[in-house]
C-alpha cells in the first residue's frame, strides 16, 4: 500500500493510523496518511510489502557513542533537503521462516511540520528554506520477543509519545538536548505502559528503533540490536550500535548492578535475552533497560539512502554489503523512472532486493526493512510521479 502526506499546518498530526492491507496499492496523494505495519499470523510465509513518495550527515554524538563521528567539508550554504518533500521511501516486512510475525514497523511521513531552523541543527538557519514549514518524517522497526504486544505497541504509539514529549522540552537549552530528552522519555513511558501485565507478560519485549529526517538532520533513537545505516557515496555509516552483550559498557553495566550473563547458544542476560536493552522484559528489570542511545547526524548532498532494519537482516548480511546493494539498486531503478509503468518509487525495490538477499543468505528471522531515498527527485522523476504524488 502507498501511502503519501501532503502535509497540514499542525506541529503534529494525530489520528491518521492506516493499517497496512495485504496487497500494496497507490492512495490517493491527497490523504493524510500514518503507516503502521504489525502482524498476526500464526503460521506459514507471510509477505506484506509497500511503498510511497514523500526527502540527512556529520554527527555530534551526545551520548559519547563511538558510532558516528564525520564531518566533512564546509556545511552547505542552504537547507541540504531543501523543502524536505523530495524524499521517497519503501519497505518490506517478512515472516520468514518463524512461526509468528513479531516485527512492526511504523512510517510517519510529515509527522511534523515546522521550520527547520526550529527542529535544530539547520545548516543555513538565515535561508528562505529555514524559515518555512517543512515536513519532518518518522520511521521505526520494533522486533518484538516473546510475543508481538509490546511491538505493536510501540509501532502504534510511540511517535504520539514521542511528540507529545517534544512540544514540553520547548524550553530546553540546546535543540540536541529536547530531542535527547523527548525520546529517551517517550522510550520511558512506553516502557512503563507494560508494568500493567495485562497488556503483556512481563517475558515479552521489543526492540525499538525511530528515526526522524528533517531537511538538515537525521536522529536517531536505539534501543536493542536493530539498526540504522547511512549509504553516504560508498560510505557504510552506522548511525547506531546494536545492544549487544559483546560491548563492553553494556558488560560492565549489567555485571556492576548484580545481573549474570550466561552463555546459553549465546551471551544471554540470566540464560534468557542476547541482547541488553529494550521496552518491555520486565521479569529481567533492573538490567535490561529502556534507555535508547541518540544520535545525530547532518544531511549532505552525497547521503544517498537510509536503511533501517531489524537483526533478521544484520544477523546474515553486513553494514557494507547492504549499502552496496542499495546503492546500485538504487541507481539502477531512478534511471528507469519515467520508463516503466510502476507506481513504486526506487526506494521500494531497494528494499525487496535487500529482503531477497537476507533470505537467500539462509536468514531464519522476521525480517523487516525500510529504505528511505534521501536525493531529491529530479523534475523528470517529480513528472513522473506527478500522478500518485503531489509534490
């Protein structure tokens, strides 16, 4: 299913959750539309696929993250997304060969509409593009484990949350500070949403990985192992670093506060979850936290796509292969927009690509992947898509 935003005058736009149908098509290019793809099938091979037209990077790594740490070259003398409404996007979601669906993922395109200088980070806040309202776009993948209610969850709600905590850090110091401080709240809140058993076991979990590209800046919030990669040029750039028991910090952080890791297949926290933070594994509280790691990064006119995915594709196929098959599958369809008759944008054949290779390389896990194309459409691409798209 395609889903496109025009975009309104509100900061944020509420209620327009549009669950995904099993045969993608084209919406109209008029609706104000929210993305929320989940799962409840039990059994079998399930594929759901989709796509829609909606357009970051050097990095200040607030949190001493060693993932990103680039800047190159004087910063542009204009907004590098312009109006931020060239990008297009696609993804897939994949059963695979698990018995149930667990990933959810959730596209927001035009979340918010503000000017760019008022997000942060703008690299030109004195141009004409800086002062107009922009769309900012929103993109998450939650791996859920142990079952798919806190996934669902947090593909259904968190960027409501995550919203409502940005309008109060209005007077924060620092724009790096309101994100840090709303996403790591929101993270919070979502976590807390399962002390309340009803909603789920206390066994079940969720990774939780949101992105949200403004017309200068790309940040990113992580929290468990999947992950967000950056193709600058050739580059492979990881805009986040998994939660995995092999860093050391996570280590030291779980084994100081009384926790055991136990090598059952793999480092597990107590035998039970390989990885070290997460929302929801309340049984496993105060260990496995909730907290995300943000970070950001600056858009450059050489970021070619961005892709996020969950460990069903990072656990077989690694950051440099991707971005290589990205790149050149990327490439290869913008050349033929305006020749064939798809209604997809290049991006959405990115990410079937990206899904074959994950399974062709014998992954055995939900796969979930969203490819976001960060060049702005050249007119005759924009005259393509001038019939499902209203840029």
């Amino acid at each position: 299913m395609a889903n496109v935003s025009t975009g309104s005058e509100q900061t944020f736009r509420k209620d327009t959750t549009a669950v995904v149908e099993s045969n993608p098509k084209p919406m109209d290019s008029d609706a104000n539309s929210t993305t929320i793809i989940t799962y409840t099938h039990t059994k079998g091979v399930e594929t759901e696929n989709t796509a829609a037209i909606i357009t970051a990077s050097d990095s200040s790594d607030t949190n001493g993250n060693e993932v990103i740490s680039v800047l190159e070259g004087n910063r542009a003398a204009k907004c590098v997304g312009r109006s931020n409404k060239g990008v297009s996007w696609g993804y897939c979601v994949e059963q695979g060969r698990r018995s149930t669906m667990e990933d959810a993922a959730a596209v927001h395109p035009g979340i918010m509409q503000v000017c760019c200088k008022d997000v942060g980070g703008c690299t030109a806040p004195e141009c004409k593009y800086a002062m107009e309202k922009s769309p900012v776009h929103y993109f998450g993948i939650f791996d859920g484990h142990g079952g798919d209610q806190v996934s669902s969850y947090c593909a259904n709600e968190l960027c409501e949350i995550v919203a409502e905590e940005w309008e109060r850090g209005s007077s924060l110091d620092g724009w790096n500070k309101r994100w840090e401080v709303a996403l790591c709240k929101a993270f919070e809140r979502a976590d807390n949403a399962f002390k309340d058993e009803a909603l789920a076991p206390k066994s079940v979990g969720s990774t939780a990985l949101v992105v949200f590209i403004s017309a200068c800046q790309i940040i990113a919030a992580n929290c468990g192992d999947s992950r967000a990669v950056l193709c600058r040029g050739t580059q492979a750039i990881p805009l986040t670093v998994d939660h995995k028991l092999d860093r050391a910090d996570e280590l030291e952080r779980i084994t100081s506060s009384g926790g055991r890791i136990l090598n059952w297949g793999c480092l597990r926290v107590e035998g039970v979850l390989s990885m070290s933070r997460a929302i929801g594994d309340h049984d496993l509280k105060p260990w496995v936290i909730s907290v995300p790691e943000v970070t950001f990064m600056t858009r450059t006119e050489e970021d070619e796509c961005l892709i996020l995915a969950s460990d069903g594709l990072w656990d077989v196929l690694s950051n440099e292969v991707v971005v290589k098959l990205a790149r050149k599958e990327l490439r290869q369809q913008r050349r033929l927009v305006g020749v064939n008759d798809s209604t997809f944008p290049p991006a959405w054949f990115v990410s079937q690509q990206v899904l074959k290779q994950a399974l062709d390389a014998c992954s055995y896990d939900n796969i979930s992947v969203i490819v976001v194309d960060l060049k702005n459409l050249r007119k005759r691409c924009q005259k393509s898509f001038k019939r499902d798209v209203n840029l």
